[in-house]
C-alpha cells in the first residue's frame, strides 16, 4: 500500500495572458504582479492567429499572447482560486476598457465584450498544469467549477517538457517548451534556497 504525503512542494504559479494589443498585456501583467507577487520570469510576445482562431469571433484578429510567472510558490491547491478570479479580473477588464458588440453572459444577460483572457496554470518538477472552466474528457474535476489538465509533462529521457496529445498549439511551439526550461530551472533553483 502507498504511503500518502499530504505535505506535497509547492508550484510555481504563471499565466498566460492575450489580449488585441500589449499595452493591454502589460496592464494586465501589472495587476496580476498586484495580486500574486512580482513577475520573475517573462515569455517573448508572440502573435496567437497562427495557431488558431479559436478566439477571432469573440476578439477579433491580431491578438498577442505572452506567458510569464510570478516569484511566490504557491500550493497546487490554489489554482482553483486564481482561475476563479482570473476570470473576474477579464470581466473586469472587459467592464474598462470592453469596445464593441457585448457577450452573451451566464442567463442570457449581455455583457461586455471580453478584451483579455487570462489563463492561469502551475509547473512543478514533473508537469505543466492548466486552469479551465470547460469540461473535457482529457479534464479532471478539482471543485468550485474548475478543471485541470496536464499540458506538458517532463520526461528526462525523452529530452524535457513533451506535450500531451491534448496540449494547445501554443504551448507545442519550441519558443514555449524553451520557456518552461528556464521557469522549471528558476523553480528547482526556488526550492533548494534553505
């Protein structure tokens, strides 16, 4: 029989964050740094319409997209609520500086129309970990109306970080897989301060 360990490490916690423009990017890297502790390791800006158009209907074209992480640990645990408000952080984005046709909301109401999507996420030694509100087959439930995923998952012998056959585009891409190395060696290097 296993032993349990309740007393798990803790995650690094980081978000990847799109929006129509970076100064929207950078503002909502500022709140973030507000909210959780200041950013310690920051992707390149890249284009997200290459990798699919998922998003267009809803914000258009030209979006841009950057990950970055921030420097408290946090317990994996905690991801539910940073998606929870997360998600409370793009409405209010959308509520400021929201343009355009409103979003159907949650019982028909109208909304404003999303500027930011913000996606939280954690790394540990052995995987990269994903947020969601939406139900898949791929998607465990962890509460309060969250599921989470296991995007990339570390194999030494297989060179690193290795996608699932599920991972997003994005994430696949070498740039992304690049940056996950550097935040998994700032992580390990995290956990052996004394």
């Amino acid at each position: 029989m296993g032993e349990r360990h309740e007393q798990q490490p803790p995650a690094k916690l980081f978000f990847a964050i799109m929006a129509a423009d970076r100064a929207l990017l950078e503002e909502c890297e500022r709140d973030l740094a507000a909210l959780y502790g200041p950013t310690d390791l920051r992707g390149d800006v890249f284009s997200f319409d290459p990798f699919t158009d998922y998003y267009a209907r809803e914000f258009g074209t030209g979006l841009v997209k950057r990950i970055v992480s921030v420097e408290p640990l946090i317990s994996a645990e905690e991801l539910v609520d940073v998606k929870i408000r997360t998600n409370e952080m793009e409405w209010d984005f959308a509520a400021r500086v929201g343009e355009g046709a409103p979003a159907q909301g949650r019982g028909g109401a109208q909304q404003p129309r999303r500027v930011a999507n913000i996606d939280p996420g954690y790394l540990n030694l052995s995987k990269v970990v994903l947020a969601s509100t939406k139900d898949h087959w791929h998607r465990l439930y962890v509460g309060r109306g969250i599921f989470e995923e296991i995007t990339l998952s570390y194999r030494r012998g297989e060179g690193g970080f290795c996608p699932m056959q599920w991972t997003y585009p994005d994430y696949k891409a070498p740039e992304r897989i690049a940056f996950f190395h550097r935040l998994r060696e700032r992580y390990q290097a995290q956990l052996a301060r004394p």
